[in-house]
C-alpha cells in the first residue's frame, strides 16, 4: 500500500547578485516557511537563471505527482513562463507582480509608496527631486520609477531626465548613479533611491563630497531594510509587508490546489512610509 506523501510546493527564486544576502529574499521565504509550518507542508526553494526564463520549468516541476503548486517569487515581467505552468495543469501563484489578466498574485503597491516618497519630500519644500531606480526589467523597479514621476507631474514639477539614474537595486551601480548626480551644476536637493542599499550607497557618496544629510541633501530608501539601522543618519524608508506577502501566497497557493480559492486571487498590500532623520523636517 503506497504511503500518502506530504504536499510539496515550490518556490522560485530568479538569482541575483547577493541573492543569498537580500533581504527581499530572506523575508519572502521567512514568510513562506511560517505558512508551510502551519499547513503541515514541504517546500521547495528553486533558484533559476533571471535571463533564461525558459530553463525555469524543467518537467519534473510540472508533475502532479510530485509538486502541488509552483509559488514564483517574481517573474520579472514574464507572464509566458506562468502561462506555460498553468497550460500544464499547475496551480500556479505570482508574488510581487501586480497582473491585469486572470492569473493569481499578491503584490505590493509600490507605485502607491514611491508616490508617498516624492509627494513627502514636495511638501517639505523640495523641487529639485532626483531618483536611483531599481532593476527596469522588473515591476517593482518599473512601478518605483512610474510613482517618482506621476507625483512630479501631480505638483507640476518637470521631471529633469538628468536626475533619473539606475541603480539596479545594487550596490556598484547605485554608487556611480550618486555620484553622477551630486555633481550636478544644479545639484538635487533630495534623492528618491529605490532600495535601502541604493539609498545608503547615496549617503556615503554624499559624506564623501562633503555634503550634509539632511540639511544639503534630503534621502529616502524603500525595503525597510534592518541594515538601514546601522547608517549614521537614520534612513527614512518604505516598510513593505514581504513576510506577510510570502505567508498568504502559500496560503493562497494551499486553499488553489484544493479547489478551495474563489479564482482568480488577486491581492494588493499597502506599503507604509517610515520618516527619519535623512529626509529632514
């Protein structure tokens, strides 16, 4: 008599740079794992190539017998990789990505908050509003960007091509992006960086140019990262709820492959704006 396996989810995690130490990545599965301990499930954790999307799905993944639902971390903008699990009879759920056709996600609302960021750093008297974005070929960096320049456009402030800079949520690029903007003839008078590692690379770019946060230069990051506690100047940031997007999209993913879910899932979380130091009074 054949023993009953446990259920098995998967998580695919796209590789990056620091993947191992990112604190989107530590958080989502954080938040998977609480999930999988409650529902009395295994997962687990597929890391495939982000430029090779096509590598991602090898036919063991798309069996039945083996896996219950696959739980995609991001699908950088990629909606064929989804279509092709669920054309194979997967239950599928997308984190991070907010989807117009009936697939099922739960994201965060990161066009909302960076709107907050910049309508935040108006109201404290700042036109000259510089931004490093994060990596374009995904829709948090995309939707980031497209926030930074609808809450210009709502104050009638021109967005200067200028100051946009990507900084592709890493460390490298995020510094030469800084530097380029601080010697600006016209130097911005706040800067909008996408990640907490961007936006503390801008401060220590700034400290080395001998410019003063936050009476020169006005800062805020996005993350919520814990390793924004160890900057000098507290960084103002946006708090993202990533552990609980990771628990209720293997919820979500459990009630799917049950039969149980009203489809298509589709949630949208709030992110909060954390004011500091950085961004000035």
């Amino acid at each position: 008599m054949a023993v009953k396996r446990k259920p098995i989810y998967v998580l695919i995690l796209p590789r990056f740079e620091d993947i191992f130490h990112s604190f989107y990545t530590g958080e989502i599965t954080k938040g998977v794992n609480l999930a999988a301990s409650r529902l009395n499930v295994d997962f687990l954790v597929h890391i495939t190539d982000r430029s090779n999307h096509a590598s991602w799905l090898d036919p063991t993944l798309l069996d039945r017998k083996y896996v219950d639902g696959i739980l995609f971390a991001d699908i950088d903008n990629d909606l064929e990789i989804v279509k092709e699990a669920i054309k194979r009879g997967m239950p599928c759920l997308v984190l991070n990505n907010i989807i117009k056709e009936p697939i099922n996600y739960i994201a965060v609302n990161n066009y909302k908050a960076a709107m907050q960021v910049v309508e935040e750093f108006v109201r404290l008297g700042h036109k000259n509003i510089a931004t490093i974005a994060g990596d374009l070929s995904t829709q948090a960096g995309q939707s980031r960007l497209e926030g930074y320049y609808d809450a210009l456009k709502k104050h009638n402030i021109e967005a200067d091509k200028s100051y946009i800079q990507i900084g592709g949520f890493l460390r490298t690029p995020a510094r030469q992006a800084a530097q380029e903007l601080l010697k600006h003839k016209i130097r911005p008078t706040a800067i909008f960086a996408a990640s907490d590692v961007m936006a503390m690379e801008a401060m220590d770019v700034a400290k080395s140019k001998k410019i003063s946060i936050p009476s020169d230069l006005a800062i805020c990051g996005f993350d919520d990262n814990p390793l924004r506690l160890g900057s000098l100047i507290p960084l103002a940031t946006v708090s993202q709820p990533l552990v609980e997007m990771g628990r209720m999209g293997l919820e979500k993913l459990y009630q799917i492959s049950h039969g149980k879910a009203q489809l298509p899932v589709k949630e949208i979380l709030l992110a909060k704006l954390i004011k500091a130091e950085s961004m000035g009074k």
